[in-house]
C-alpha cells in the first residue's frame, strides 16, 4: 500500500525550458520600423540624387575654370553662363560694369570677391596680371560659383 505521495528528490522530474524564440517571423512592430526605414532611406537617396543633378551646373563651370589655358574673358563668361543657369536670363544677362560686380558680390553670400572686381576692372582698363593675382582670381571664381546663393527661377 504505496498510496503516499513520492517525497525524495530522486523521483521528480527535471524542469524542462521552454524552446528559444526564433528570429523568424518577426513581430509586426519590426515591418513597421522596416517600412519607415525603408522610406526614409528612398527620400535620403532622392533628395541626394536631385542635389547632384540641380548642381551640374556647377560641376561643369569647374570643370572650365580648371582647364590650362582659361583666359580672363572666358573667366567672365563662365560665371556669366552659371548667373544666367541660375538666376534666369531676365535677370543676369544684361548686367554689365558695377551692376555685373554688384550683382556677383550680392549673391556671394559674403565671399571676397576683389580679385574679380579687380580682374574686371584690368580688363577694361588693359592692365595685365601675374600669376598670383590669375590664381587669386580662378579660387575667388571657383568660390563664387561653389557658394553662391540659390534663388532659382521656377518656369
């Protein structure tokens, strides 16, 4: 007559764990986070990419000012094709003299600017330049067409 209830240690039974959780299917929560992730990153890379493609423009004005021979005239018109892309035909083509200069220091955001002036003035005044002046004039160039201010025309 074993009715009594089993009291040693050796008769019972291990705890057995319960199984780990697997990594797959995620929780609904995880598509959530992966959906906004997945936006965020299609907006980051489409902004990026329409960055790139607005500032071309730039890219090839460098492109012509880092050439070997880029004469003070051809200079002028460079900056004069990146006014015009820019800020329209109404409103840069027909600046000319200190309207041309004042238009090129109000839209350089703070940038010196004297080498051009200068430059643009030499031009028509017939003075010649050194090197380190050209040189100061090309960066002066390069920094304006770099940092200039975007006000682009909608059509």
């Amino acid at each position: 007559m074993d009715s009594a209830p089993p009291t040693e240690i050796s008769q019972l039974k291990d705890l057995v764990p319960p199984e780990a959780a697997g990594l797959w299917p995620f929780a609904p929560g995880w598509y959530w986070v992966g959906a906004i992730l997945l936006v965020g990153v299609t907006v980051f890379a489409w902004r990026a990419w329409a960055r790139w493609k607005a500032n071309a423009y730039r890219r090839e004005a460098l492109a012509l000012l880092n050439g070997p021979d880029v004469s003070i005239g051809s200079l002028f018109e460079v900056l004069k094709r990146v006014a015009i892309t820019t800020y329209g035909r109404e409103v840069a083509a027909g600046l000319s003299g200190d309207a041309w200069i004042q238009f090129l220091q109000s839209t350089g955001d703070g940038l010196d600017l004297a080498p051009i002036e200068r430059a643009y003035a030499g031009v028509y005044g017939g003075s010649n330049q050194d090197s380190a002046s050209r040189e100061a004039l090309l960066e002066s160039a390069r920094n304006w067409i770099l940092h200039h201010e975007e006000e682009r025309r909608r059509t």
